[in-house]
C-alpha cells in the first residue's frame, strides 16, 4: 500500500469521524440555560404596555432599542416567578458589568411566542417624567 493511497484512506475516515461528530453534537452551545431564555426573551415580539411605552419615551427610547439593549441583561432568577400561570415572569437586570451604563430593570412575562412588559422600572427618576 503506497503512502498517497494510505493517505486518502485516512482522509476518508477523518471525514466520516466528523460527520458523525456533528450529527451527534452540532448545535450545542456553551451557553448557560439563563443565557438562552434571555436571548429567547429578546428575540421574541414584544407587547408593551401604555406605562412601558410613555417609560420608554421618558428614557427617550423606542422598542427596537430596547430590543438591543437587552443583550447586556440578565434574569434574576431569585426575584422571577417562572412557574407563575398563564405567562412565567421573568426579572430582567442589567448584567454586573453594565450596571453602571442602565438605570432600569423590567419584569418581562413569556406568554409562549410573545414577550409581554407591563412596566420598566427606572432606578434612577427623570425629571419631566409624567409615567407613573
């Protein structure tokens, strides 16, 4: 058996070795479950109330924005209701190190394929806000 048909057997079977490798393990991910819902949560359609919207406008933001904000936002799993009936509840805080660059958090509630948000709350008061 010469070295090129050696060769060509081994790149044979390397390739078959990664084909099953990604059928057995192609779309896991290193992500924490947290991770996952919250990007499952900030993708989704959001409903937002009348008071998250005049909110919204005080901050001096609109939907979309939001919607890419909330890649620097974590669950807070100790304040969150996931079990809660019709929709889990979900509390929703800036990550640790973007703490700083946000003064809200929302309670977002998961109602299967849309993401409900009745109200943010602003840690810190703008001035001229009428949303209570």
């Amino acid at each position: 058996m010469t070295f090129w048909r050696r060769l060509r057997l081994y790149g044979f079977g390397f390739g078959i070795g990664l084909l099953i490798v990604y059928v057995m393990f192609g779309n896991r991910t290193c992500s924490t479950p947290g991770e996952i819902k919250m990007r499952e949560l900030a993708f989704q359609y959001h409903s937002l109330s009348d008071k998250a919207k005049c909110k919204l406008k005080c901050m001096k933001m609109n939907e979309a924005l939001l919607k890419i904000q909330l890649r620097h936002f974590e669950i807070n799993y100790d304040l969150s209701s996931v079990q809660q009936q019709p929709c889990g509840q979900y509390y929703v805080q800036p990550q640790q190190e973007h703490a700083a660059k946000y003064n809200f958090n929302l309670v977002m509630y998961d109602c299967d394929t849309i993401t409900r948000i009745d109200d943010i709350n602003i840690v810190k008061p703008i001035e001229g806000c009428q949303c209570q």
